[in-house]
C-alpha cells in the first residue's frame, strides 16, 4: 500500500506542478487578488498576484486518486465508492469556493458569492454526504474515538454530527489560507499524518480496511497536489489557491476522515485549523460583547503574530512547525 500511495502523490504532484505553471500567466491577467485595504500593510505588495490556482490541486488531487482507486480495482477488486464520494464533496466544494472568487476577482464584485446562497450550496452539500454515507457504510452510525479504542454510536445525530464537522472543517481551512503556503503546507503535513494513521488503523482488525483505504489514497494524492501547488505558492507566492482550493481542501479532507472513521483523529491532527477559526469566532464575540474591544490585534491567529511583529516567514514555519507535533501527538494517540 505504501508503494501504491507514493505512486499517487507523486502523479499528483507532477499534474499540480505542471497545471500551476500553465495557470499563472493566465491567472495573472483574469485573476489578480485584490488586498482588503482593512488588512495588513505589508501585504499591499501582494495585490494583483493570481488567485483561483487551488484549481492545480483539484485536478492534481482527484486524477492520481482516482487514478489509483480505478487500478486497483481492475486488479484486486478494490471497492472504489468510498474514493468516489470524497472526490465529490472535493470537488464540490471547490467548485463553491470557484464561483465566490470567480465573482471577486474576474467580475470585481466585492462581496463575491453572497453568504446566504454561498452557505446553502455547503450546507447542500455536507448534507448529502451525510446521508449517503451514512446508508453505505457497513458501520452505521458508529464514531471511533481515540486512544480509548472503542466505538460510539451515535445514532440519529450522527449525520448532523457529519454535517457540522464537513462545514466547521471547510471553513477553518479557509481562514487558515491567509499567509504564503501556510494552508498549503499544513494540508500537507495533515495529509501524510492521515496516510500514517490509516495504515495503522487498518492494521488494527477494525473491519474497516476498504474504507480506510478510500481515505489513505486520497490524502495520498492530497499531499502530492498541495506540493506541487506549494512550489509556486511558497513565499514571495507567485499565485493564491483561493477559496478554490481552500474550500475543496477542507471538504476533502473533512470527507475523507469521515469515511475513515477517524474524524475526531482530525480534531488533534489538524489542531491549527481549529485554532485559526476559534480565534475568529473569540474575536468577533468578544467584540460585539464588549462594544469594540478585542482579544487578539487582528484575527485569525496568524496576523495576531504579524502584528506583534513576527515577519510572514516566521509565522508560516511556526505554524507548520505546530501541526507536525499535533501530527506526531495524533498519531501516538491512534497507536
């Protein structure tokens, strides 16, 4: 399985390289990201630098996983459901994330796609997920928890729990992409975490092995399409993923531990994300409680370090620094 899953990072990767460095000369002229002039000064010099490129990891992403699955089906009879649904949420939640920045950047309509209708098509989506899996999957309604390494069912909640781990996933994984490779790079480290612990979990005579899988060959992919996205969006970034990319990976990577039934491994593994929107959600709470005051110089986290004077080149390594111990940590816990 090791063999399979670098074969596929690495296809992806080359797809994301290649279709990155074919997209930026058209980007640039269609898509130039616009700076809010609320933000940080420093990042004035960053207007006009492409966006929409999480494309290249959409594509990089769901050709070597699906690539893959496709394989080892004609081969083994690999069961190829469980890869399909993932790449579906993927997809479509990439393809809400297209439509916002599609509004922004290319037909300069500042709002973008309104919230209402823009949290509607998630919440569509994150639904039907919800429900199907919940009818294919042999294990019902059952949540593995841990460290206790035990299951819990939780019944009728079970697809509402789905539904809100899918959005709370999806949206702090775009309030992370806020500084050069910082959501690239964590996704990355979160990708080959997940890859680690569901080769062990399907060590572990769970019953679970075609499910697991399923995720294992997405996060594969995952990884090799975020570095290959990562070449060009390192710092100085010549291209953004937009919320292309940032909504897709979050989807996915929500989808994908849920197939795996290590949802709440993704609570430890991809601690960062969670942080990033609890400062958001503390941020504006506090705010509106106390008429203007505020916990943290600017929200999400990681401009708070900016503004304490950090450089960009600081914080991104920091926080990748801080997913691999949550990694490390996630993964001792699964053991």
């Amino acid at each position: 399985m090791v063999k399979i899953v670098l074969i596929t990072a690495a296809v992806a990767f080359v797809i994301a390289l290649i279709i990155t460095k074919l997209e930026i000369p058209f980007l640039r002229k269609k898509a130039g990201q616009n700076i809010r002039e609320e933000g940080l000064k420093s990042h004035y010099s960053k207007a006009g630098t492409p966006s929409m490129g999480g494309i290249s990891i959409i594509i990089g992403t769901c050709v070597a996983a699906f690539a893959a699955a496709f394989c080892l089906r004609t081969a083994w009879g690999y069961p190829i459901a469980g890869t399909l649904i993932i790449l579906l949420v993927f997809v479509g939640f990439g393809f809400v994330g297209f439509l916002d920045d599609y509004l922004k950047v290319i037909k300069k309509q500042n709002e973008g796609f309104k919230v209402k209708p823009k949290f509607a098509c998630q919440m569509v989506i994150a639904i039907a997920f919800g429900v199907i899996f919940r009818l294919l999957s042999d294990q019902g309604s059952l949540v593995y928890i841990p460290g206790v390494d035990t299951y819990v069912d939780f019944g009728i909640l079970y697809v509402p729990f789905i539904v809100f781990a899918v959005l709370a996933m999806t949206n702090a994984v775009n309030l992370t992409d806020g500084l050069d490779g910082l959501a690239a790079g964590v996704t990355t480290l979160v990708s080959i975490a997940f890859v680690a612990g569901g080769i062990i979990f399907s060590s572990m005579e769970t019953g679970l092995a075609a499910d697991t899988q399923s995720g294992i060959l997405f996060f594969g992919a995952l990884c090799g399409g975020c570095l290959g996205f990562l070449v060009f969006n390192k710092n100085p970034a010549k291209v953004f993923m937009g919320d292309t990319g940032s909504l897709a990976l979050g989807g996915g990577i929500a989808a994908a531990a849920i197939v795996m039934k290590l949802e709440l491994l993704l609570l430890i593994i991809g601690l960062l994300y969670v942080i990033e929107a609890l400062s958001v959600v503390m941020q504006v709470s506090y705010f509106k409680l106390t008429h203007g005051k505020r916990i943290f110089k600017m929200a999400p986290i990681h401009h708070h370090f900016e503004m304490c004077g950090m450089k960009e080149t600081q914080v991104v390594p920091m926080f990748w620094a801080f997913t691999a111990l949550c990694c490390i940590v996630g993964l001792i816990i699964l053991v």
